[in-house]
C-alpha cells in the first residue's frame, strides 16, 4: 500500500510538471477564438503596398514573403496596422513592420520583406541610330519595360528626342537617355525664313533672314527683308518665324 501511495504521489508530480512545462512555452489567451494565417498576413500586406504607395496600382507587381506559422490571437476586434519603411515610390526589397491589435491592445509586432517590381513606359530605339544623325519619329516608340530597380536618366515622351542628334552610336532597343543626345537648333544664322505676323483678324507675311541659332519654340533675332529692320520672333519650324502682331 505505502508503495503505491509513492508511486500516486509521483504520478501527481510528474503531471504537474508536464503542465508547468506546456503553459511556460505556449502562450494561452483567455477565449482565443482567431488564428491568422501566413496567407492572411500576405494579402493584407499587398493590399496595403498598393494602396500605401504613390504608383499606380496597374504599373506594379506586388509580392509579399512571410514564411511564419500561423499567429494564435484572443477573441476581439482585430486591427493590422502597417507601417512601410523609406519612400512611398519604392522599388526593389521593400521592409515594413505589421502590428497586430486586438480590442486596441498589441499582441504582436512582426517583420515582412515585399518586392515591388514598376512597369515603366520608356523610349527606345526601334532600329540602330548611328552618332550625329538627327532622330525621327521612326527611330523611336514607347516600350512597357518591367524594372526591379530605379530607372534613372530614362526618357519617357518621344517628342523630347525627336529632332535631338545622337551624340553616340545608339544600338536597336535601347533605353534611349538624356546624355545620348542633343537639341540641335531648328534654324541657324543666315537661314531664310518666312516672318508671320498674326492679329486681330490680319495676317501679314514678310521674308526674313535669322541672325542667331535657335530652337523650337525659342525667340530669336530675324531682319525683316522688306524694310532691313532686327526683330525678335519665335521660331515655328525651319522655315517659319511667327513675331507678336
């Protein structure tokens, strides 16, 4: 009898310690009753990268790595709130913290790395541009480039190319780039133009020589064929100077 009493006694122990065990490593919530899951936690965080950041959501490709278990939290309201890390026109890695609240209380604070990859619409070459040739409307398109990175010194309007001289040899698909090429002036000194001069329902036309280098839409210095004087007009194309009436 005196052995079993000491084998119930130690029996009692042993069970006692097992739950002392368990309650120290496993954190209990009075009425638990939601579990968040890894799959939760990544679409709340896309959506909230599509929403939290400056691009447009249709030029972005959003992914979000957690590989956590799932998140045991007590009965309540739930709130998830994000917080994203540097600027809100990222690329790349992109870190941002999740606190988890429930009733208004933090329960947890976690970690999560997205990537953020930017469709952007750039010019490109559409065939070989050999150096000190003045570009046309057919040397160049808009291409929908997919970027994990920055793009930088990247032309986005064709019109900012169009009539540029390639200052290089600018090869077929080429992001074409500020420092590839350069203005070069619509009319040059000693060009013949046509002055216009319109108002107030008249238009009047007289020949012109230009005494400056200008660009489009710029002013310059023309004389006046016709009665030899200097006046300023802007430049129109090559062969047009429109003066203010």
């Amino acid at each position: 009898m005196k052995t079993e009493s000491v084998l119930k006694t130690g029996t009692r122990w042993l069970s006692a310690l097992i739950a002392w065990a368990l309650l120290s490593t496993t954190p209990v919530f009075a009425g638990e009753s939601q579990v968040l899951t890894g799959e939760a936690i990544r679409e709340s965080a896309r959506n909230y990268l599509l929403t939290a950041m400056d691009w447009n959501p249709n030029d972005v490709q959003v992914s979000v790595d957690y590989a956590g278990k799932p998140i045991a939290l007590p009965e309540g309201e739930l709130n998830m709130e994000y917080q994203l890390a540097g600027k809100t026109r990222p690329v790349g890695r992109v870190p941002l913290s999740l606190v988890l609240k429930v009733d208004g209380e933090m329960k947890r604070k976690i970690w999560l790395n997205a990537s953020v990859n930017v469709f952007f619409d750039v010019v490109q070459a559409t065939r070989p541009v050999p150096r000190n040739r003045v570009l046309t409307a057919g040397d160049v398109e808009i291409v929908r480039v997919m970027s994990e990175r920055p793009l930088r010194n990247i032309i986005y309007d064709p019109e900012e190319v169009i009539g540029q001289k390639a200052l290089r040899d600018i090869d077929h698909g080429q992001n074409i780039s500020p420092y590839m090429v350069k203005r070069v002036p619509l009319v040059n000194r000693g060009d013949r133009v046509l002055i216009i001069a319109e108002g107030n329902r008249l238009r009047i036309t007289a020949p012109g020589v230009v005494k400056e280098p200008g660009f489009k839409d710029t002013i310059v210095q023309v004389e006046n064929q016709q009665t030899k004087k200097i006046i300023y007009g802007t430049v129109v194309d090559a062969k047009t100077i429109k003066v203010e009436f």
